[in-house]
C-alpha cells in the first residue's frame, strides 16, 4: 500500500506540471486561429472595436490594455514552454518537502515565483518592443526593413549562445538539488519556496532570455517557433549533453541572421 502510494505522488507532479503545459498549449493554439491572434504579436493590438473601448474606459488604456494583453499572452507562453523543463526542480523540491502539511501550498508558490520572475521580464520585454516601434515609427521607417530588427535579434540571440553568462546560468539551472539545498533551510517555508521559484526563474531567464526574444523576431504567436524554441532550451537545461548544445545552436542562429542580411540587403 504504501508503495503504491509513494508510486502515485511520484507521478502526480510530472501528470500535474504536463496537464498545466497542455492547457497553455491548448490556449494558445485556440487565440492563433482565433479573430484576435494578431493580439500575441506586438502590432495591431489596438484594431479591434472592444479593445479601443477598453482603452478608453481604463486610465492610460493606450498603455495599459496592450501591456495586459501582451503579459497574459507571455505568461501563457512561459507556462508552455518554460514550465515543463523546470520538472526536475520541482521534483527534488516535492521529495525535499513531502513530509509537510503544507507541501501542495510551498510547491505551488515555488511555480509561482517562477513565473512571477519570467513575467517580469516578458513586461520589460514588452516596453522595449514598443519603444523600438516608437522609435522606429517616429523616423519613419520603413516595415519592409523590419528584417534588420529580426536580423539583429538572432545575431544577438547567436552570440549569447557563447557566452560565460549563459554557461553559468546554465550550470545553476542543470543542479536542481544544489539549487534548492542551497536555499532551503525551512525556518520560513512560505517565503523560501516563493523565493526559489524566483531565483531559479531568474537563473532561467539568465541562460536563455536571448532564446526567447527569437520569438520577437519570428512572432508570438508561431507555435512552430514555439515548439522548436522549446525543445531546444528543455535539452540543454535537462539532457546530459545539454550544455554542448549551446554552441551548435549559436552557430545556428548566426548563420540565419547572416543569410537575411544577404537575402535582404542586395
């Protein structure tokens, strides 16, 4: 009996942790081929007749409302994609604090400072997107050119692939007890799951920020990209020749950058 249940905990995260990524997934791919997909990229979030009410019925609507809809998108995003390769974490944190009465609640805010710190970064990610559409829209600028921002992008997506930054964060996020014996002591568990979910998020975006602002440069909302993007940043956090990944995949993105500008500035 007790076997039996020690079996249905130990598969109960993995089943919970893939339910949450499907239903993102789902969600998702539903906005994509909805009216108001345009609404998971960076342009047009104004065009639709209930938006313009809502941003004249909240205070800086023009701001705000676009901010809202771009973090809701993000953070469906993050859950997609990011959640599922933090699997080993949060199994080493549930066996850390399986004898706790209150493990389901430090678990769940554990996720929760995760995605409080990926959130973050989707805000300011957002911010310098509009500031480079302002910018750009004020020296008039022509969006046939726009393949020199994307270009831009994967160079610098590429480049980061090299550097110590990225393998050093990459370490801490590959060490997932490490991580957590290093931070929990259980004298405050509230604040220290929420706490670790914040840091590794922060660990997390510092090996692989660079990989998710190709998704500016190939469009939110390309669930093909989103997949690929995927696939790539669970190998190198999760598979044990995933730190030798990290090159190829630079080299990768360099040359894609390269052939637009080749492709483009003729």
């Amino acid at each position: 009996m007790a076997l039996a249940l020690a079996a249905e905990r130990r598969y109960l995260l993995p089943a919970l942790v893939a339910l949450l990524a499907a239903m993102a997934w789902a969600s998702m791919a539903l906005w994509s081929a909805s009216p108001y997909a345009r609404y998971l990229d960076h342009g047009g979030w104004l065009d639709a007749a209930a938006i313009r009410a809502a941003c004249k019925a909240v205070p800086q609507g023009n701001v705000v409302v676009p901010a809202v809809l771009h973090s809701g998108a993000w953070l469906l995003m993050i859950v997609a994609m990011m959640l599922p390769t933090t699997l080993p974490l949060l199994n080493v944190f549930a066996r850390i604090t399986a004898g706790r009465a209150k493990a389901g609640l430090l678990l769940a805010l554990l996720m929760l400072g995760y995605l409080a710190a990926w959130g973050g970064f989707g805000f300011a990610a957002h911010a310098a997107d509009s500031g480079v559409h302002l910018v750009t829209g004020r020296l008039g600028w022509p969006a046939t050119d726009g393949w020199v921002i994307g270009a831009v992008i994967l160079a610098l997506a590429g480049a980061f692939q090299f550097s110590a930054l990225k393998y050093r964060c990459l370490d801490r996020c590959r060490t997932p007890f490490g991580f957590v014996n290093s931070r929990w002591s259980g004298r405050r568990p509230t604040r220290e799951a929420f706490r670790i979910g914040v840091d590794h998020g922060l660990f997390c975006i510092g090996c692989c920020w660079a990989l998710m602002l190709v998704m500016f440069a190939v469009g939110m909302g390309s669930l093909g990209w989103m997949l690929a993007l995927t696939a790539v940043m669970a190998a190198e956090k999760n598979l044990p020749s995933g730190r030798r990944l990290a090159a190829p995949v630079g080299i990768a993105l360099l040359a894609w950058s390269a052939a637009i500008v080749v492709l483009n500035a003729g």
